[in-house]
C-alpha cells in the first residue's frame, strides 16, 4: 500500500521510471547501498520525528546523524523520534521504507543540507526493498519540501 501510494506519488512528477525494486531487503542505510550498488552515504534517509507542530521528516545522508543542538536550534524542540507505531499511523509508512512520497497531509519535509555533496541520491520509496535515484535538483522536484535545512553532523 505505502509502495503503491509513493509510485503513484512519484508518477505523477514524472519520476516512475526512476524507481527500483530489489529481491533483497533495502530497509537500512548499509542494506539499500548493497542493493542499489552505491557508498552508504549516497542513500537518503527519511527520518521521522515528532516536533510541537506535528510530524516531520528529515531527508539525510546516510552517514549523517542527527546534531541535537542544530535540531533544538532550528525546530525550537529536542529532537524525538518516532516510534516505529508512530510512523506507520502519523506517516503512512512502514519502518524500512519511510520516504517523502506519498505520506499523509500535514507531514512536513525538509532536506538536509548534507546531501548537497552529492551529484545523485537513493531514497527510498515506501518498502523496504526499493528506492528511486534522483539528482538534487530532481529530488527538490520529486518532493514537496518546506526548506533545506543544516541539522545533521557527518561523521569526523
């Protein structure tokens, strides 16, 4: 169901032939890169956390992390992620395949600047076995987000 509804997402800004599905599993960072054929950072994770306005998501790096002081700073709230309940009911998918397609109405989105050094990102796209390659120019398009924002640190 969360698979059909990002496709049908994505067809509709002319994206469907960019989506991959796999025979194995794509559910974390390290899995999707085996899957996709790519580093890990090159994956895009969607994060998903509760904030005083409701449930956001956080498309990232797959080898960024969350910086909790940048988070407070920008979302005026310590970062609280979502349980994996949560996801399912506040974003409508599933743990492994949480993306910015297809999610339920109010749910905001922002990219992190972390991906900006990247020509081409994987996020995924509603299971835990695909994903969709998008240059960032075509991942701005392919979504509806609020804003980049800069609250992950990479790794030293």
């Amino acid at each position: 169901m969360a698979f059909q509804a990002a496709k049908e997402f994505l067809e509709k800004r002319g994206f469907g032939d960019r989506i991959k599905e796999f025979d194995v599993s794509s559910a974390t960072v390290e899995l999707a890169a085996v899957a996709v054929g790519c580093e890990p950072a090159h994956i895009a994770k969607t994060l998903s956390f509760l904030t005083g306005e409701g449930p956001v998501l956080i498309v990232a790096a797959g080898d960024a992390k969350i910086d909790n002081h940048k988070y407070k700073s920008f979302f005026g709230v310590k970062a609280k992620m979502l349980t994996v309940e949560q996801v399912s009911e506040l974003i409508g998918h599933e743990v492994g395949g949480v993306c910015p397609y297809g999610i339920k109405e109010g749910v905001k989105v922002y990219l992190d600047e972390s991906l900006r050094r990247f020509d081409v990102v994987y996020p995924a796209c509603g299971s835990s076995n695909s994903a969709v390659k998008l240059s960032i120019p075509d991942l701005e398009k392919s979504c509806d987000f609020e804003q980049w924002v800069d609250v992950c640190k990479l790794p030293q």
